[in-house]
C-alpha cells in the first residue's frame, strides 16, 4: 500500500510512544520506507535505538549543521509525507503558532512551507483533547491541509488511531489522489438465507478483495461507503475502527441476506459515482423455517434465485459505471474470459473481474481484468489486485470526466 513512499515518522513525548516501533514495523511492511524523528520527551518513554531498529535507519534527535529538517522535509527532501504519530497537545499546539523548539516542530514548520504531506495522530487525556485551545489548534492545522487521524476515545483517554487507520490515512496523503471528490461504493464479504433459527444458506467468501478494493480507492482519495455481507459471527468490525463499526477507510454498512444488501446498494448509489460489486452474492433463497428443523431425517429444501444486484442497480441507474466480478470453477482462462463478456454485455458493465473459486477465503488471488476490448491477467494479493482495480476505476472515471 506503500510501495516506494519515504515516512519521515515524527515521535513526540506520549506514553502511547511505546506504540511507534511496532507502528514503523507495520509501514515498512506496506512497502514505506520510515526514517524517526524524535523530541526529547518522547526519549524518555522508547529509547532511540528501538526506533532505528524498527527503521533500519539512524534517528534524528537534534537539529544540527546538517539541517536535518531541511534534508528531510524540506523542497525537494527526502520525505514524501511526514507522520506525526504519537502528537501530543503541546506539539499540535505549536505546530499551530509555528514554535520551532523540537526536532518535531522543526520538521512540521518545514513540511508545510515545503508543501510536503502532513498527517498527524493525536493520542492525549481525553481533558486534554477536549480542551478549546486544542480543538481550534486542530482546526486552525487543519485548514492547512493536514490530516489528522482521528484518535479512538477510550477509558477518558483520546488513545492513537490504530495502525491500520494511520497507514491508511498516510498512502492517501501521499498519493495523487486520482478519486478525491469521487462517492465509490463497494459491496463485500457473503450473504447467508436463513434456513431456520439456526442454519443459513452461505458461501466461502471472507470479504478480503472488496475490502482491498475500498481501501486502496480510499488512499486514492475516494469517499468510499462499503455494503459489506455478515455471516455468522464474522462482521467487518471485528477489524481495527474507529467508532460504530466504521473502518477507517470506509462508511461500513453490515448486512445479511440478498435482499438486505439490495436495497442498501441501492441507497449507496443514489449519489454514488461508481459500484464495484465485489460481494459473492447468495443465488438462491429459501423458505425460512419458524423453528429448529430437526436433524436426522430426509429433508428437501425448495430454492428460489435470489434478485440480481448488478441488474437492479443498472435499471435503478443507467448511467452508473458498475464494475462487477464474475466467479467461476472451470480453470479455463478462455471460459473466464467468455463467461465474463456475457455479464459485460448483459448489464452493460464498465469491466469485469474474472476470477476462479478456488481463491474465496484466501489472501492471494488469480483473476483477469476483462474490458470491452481486452483482457489483463494478474496474478498476487488481494491487495495488489485492489490497486489495481482502483487504478481502473480512476482512470475510467478521469476518461469520462475529459469526455464530458
């Protein structure tokens, strides 16, 4: 989600300091290299050489005569983004008035009158967070065009966003943002029928590739609303959010059954400029059982189809580019392709994703990206086939806008 992004990672003096070496670990693992900057306070609570561990890189700690601020942040440094993470009142609060008394500081007032990136995650008492002087400085640094990532309030603490949030808001800070001002919806996961209180009709999906896809729209700079299928005891929130369930690259709505998750694409549409239709949607229904049908004795279940999604979607919104994903068993790269042109026809698709069902459930996937005139393998994670799908999605977007 990184690849090729340099993290100038500014740590300043709170105790959820402790969290940023596992927080460096995880942005060089989505590809980031991370270089650490630290304010005196912050070497009391992790000691410097954890940091230049976790970065594989030297750590600075004062500004000397090599003007590390400059070399890092300032035009043409190093950093494509400089993440302030743990940020305390105090350094909020200067970074407002542009006091330059901290490593941090210095590399905050360069990054801004460089133009570089800033993100920054707060993590303080709740008091603290709350206090007006912070909120306006919030603001007042918001204005600027600095993200800040929302802290998780807990226990009277404004706790630090959880490592998922902050990689998420860094790659969007950092990119080019191809979808800013773009409503994409994407819908994930399973729906289960219900057979009785106890038993659902379902299928092996886990949701991964459409969470892919919404992330990596999200870091493109999309306002991104995920419809995404719960079975059982597997919702999408079990996965680190902020508040209500919400995942911090998208608006989550969890549902259920084929019909539930219908009539909330449907309303996700509405001022939607895309859907990607990533959801391995439930064929067929059933007759729910009032009670427990009881085991051990022959039983034949009726089923009836299921509403096609797409199909609704399209007769509700002729313009709407839909980008759909067709599922097969034959491990046949022509059946996929063939298979996918007829749904690409049919519902009049802006392309499709072919892919085999033998990657349901799985982190890495083959699949091909099949348009009107051609066909693209790929073969890798599931997050590299979100990127990819998201780049599609960007430049069909950015197409129609130079057409119209």
């Amino acid at each position: 989600m990184l690849e090729g992004v340099n993290v100038a990672l500014g740590i300043t003096g709170s105790i959820a300091a402790v969290k940023t070496v596992e927080l460096a670990h995880e942005l060089r693992r989505q590809g980031a290299e991370v270089r650490g900057v630290m304010t005196d306070s912050a070497r009391g609570i992790v000691h410097p050489w954890a940091v230049e561990f976790a970065t594989d890189d030297d750590v600075v700690t004062e500004i000397t005569g090599g003007v590390e601020h400059v070399d890092l942040c300032g035009y043409d440094g190093w950093a494509d983004v400089l993440l302030i993470a743990p940020a305390t009142a105090n350094t909020v609060g200067k970074i407002a008035g542009a006091v330059d008394d901290t490593p941090v500081t210095t590399c905050a007032t360069t990054a801004l009158g460089a133009d570089t990136p800033v993100v920054i995650a707060p993590a303080m008492h709740e008091p603290m967070y709350d206090h007006p002087g912070v909120l306006e400085a919030i603001e007042t640094v918001e204005s600027w065009g600095v993200d800040f990532v929302d802290p998780r309030i807990e226990e009277g603490k404004a706790k630090i966003a959880s490592e998922e949030a902050i990689v998420c808001a860094v790659a969007r800070a950092a990119g080019d943002r191809p979808l800013a001002g773009e409503h994409v919806v994407v819908t994930s996961g399973a729906t289960a029928e219900e057979v009785d209180p106890v038993r659902v009709l379902t299928n092996r999906s886990s949701g991964r590739m459409g969470r892919a896809v919404a992330k990596a729209c999200y870091a493109r700079g999309a306002d991104v609303t995920l419809v995404h299928g719960v079975v059982g005891p597997r919702p999408v929130s079990r996965e680190p959010a902020l508040s209500g369930g919400d995942l911090p690259y998208a608006d989550v709505r969890e549902v259920e059954t084929a019909d539930d998750l219908l009539a909330a694409t449907l309303e996700a549409c509405e001022d939607a400029d895309t859907l990607v239709s990533a959801a391995a949607i439930g064929d067929y229904t059933v007759e729910t059982s009032p009670e427990k049908l009881r085991s051990g004795q022959d039983r034949t279940l009726d089923l009836e189809p299921t509403p096609k999604v797409i199909d609704e979607v399209r007769d509700r919104f002729p313009d709407l580019p839909i980008v759909g994903f067709k599922t097969e068993t034959a491990d046949d790269d022509g059946a996929m392709i063939e298979a996918a042109r007829k749904t690409l026809d049919r519902v009049s698709l802006a392309f499709v994703v072919a892919n085999d069902a033998s990657v349901m459930g799985a982190d890495r996937t083959r699949a091909l990206l099949v348009h009107e005139g051609d066909a693209a393998r790929y073969e890798g994670t599931k997050t590299g086939l979100g990127s990819e799908i998201a780049a599609s999605v960007a430049a069909m977007l950015g197409d129609q806008a130079s057409d119209g």
